[in-house]
C-alpha cells in the first residue's frame, strides 16, 4: 500500500458508507462507540478490503507523533498493534509481542476486543512518554 491508496475517513464517513459490509459498519459501530466513551481521537483508513484506524502518540514537547497505535478489521480477524512506518505502508506484524489478533465471525466481540486492547496499548504508550521525560 502506498499512502496514496489509503483512504482517509471520519467514523461519520466510515458509518454512511454504503459499500461496507454489514459485518464491518457493526464493527464500526461498536468500536466508535467505545471510543467516544473512552475519550479516543483516531483517524480511519480504508486499505484495499481491510478497514484501519490509527491512533498516535505525540510528544507534547516536540509535536511529533512517536508512535502510531493501528486497528485492523480484515475478513477474518481484527488485529491491533504498532506501526513501525507510522505510514500505512506494509502490513501489521501479526508475530509481534506487541500485536494481538483475535479471529470470530462476531463483529461486536472484535470491536470489544480490539477496544480493550487500544485501552491498555494507550496507557503504555503514556507510560513509555512518561518515561521519555
């Protein structure tokens, strides 16, 4: 993928689309809500049939984003972890300590999921900013 084939979104867009399936917009659905609850700003992609949303760290020090948090919905798994490009350029690493995949066939548990795992990865991205002094 190059940056030119990704697709920008809001949730709104992602929500009136009407080319997404029914199992993504309940994804989607599900997940938007977590994140309004939670206080969560991401942006939204569309990469060939995969639907992404990032989340970045910035350093309020330097206002450079340090870290870029992805959520994955495929075809058959949602898959959440770090994107070492911050670029949307190659695909997660699924064998990485870091990444955490789950495979169902039931949207709202991979949105569930996939939000506490955001959840956690975004406290310790804190804690690692924290650390950075």
């Amino acid at each position: 993928m190059t940056p030119e084939d990704a697709l920008p979104f809001g949730f709104g867009d992602f929500e009136a689309t009407s080319n997404l399936s029914l199992r993504q917009r309940t994804f989607i659905h599900g997940f938007h809500a977590a994140c309004e609850r939670n206080g969560w700003f991401g942006d939204g992609w569309y990469w060939g049939e995969a639907v992404i949303v990032t989340f970045t760290t910035i350093d309020p020090k330097t206002g450079v984003g340090i870290e870029t948090l992805r959520v994955d919905l495929l075809d058959d798994r949602v898959i959440v972890g770090y994107d070492e490009t911050h670029q949307l350029v190659t695909p997660l690493d699924e064998a990485s300590a870091n990444t955490h995949v789950l495979r169902l066939d039931d949207p709202i548990a991979l949105a569930d999921f996939a939000a506490e795992k955001v959840r956690i990865e975004l406290a310790n991205s804190r804690q690692r900013l924290r650390q950075r002094g």
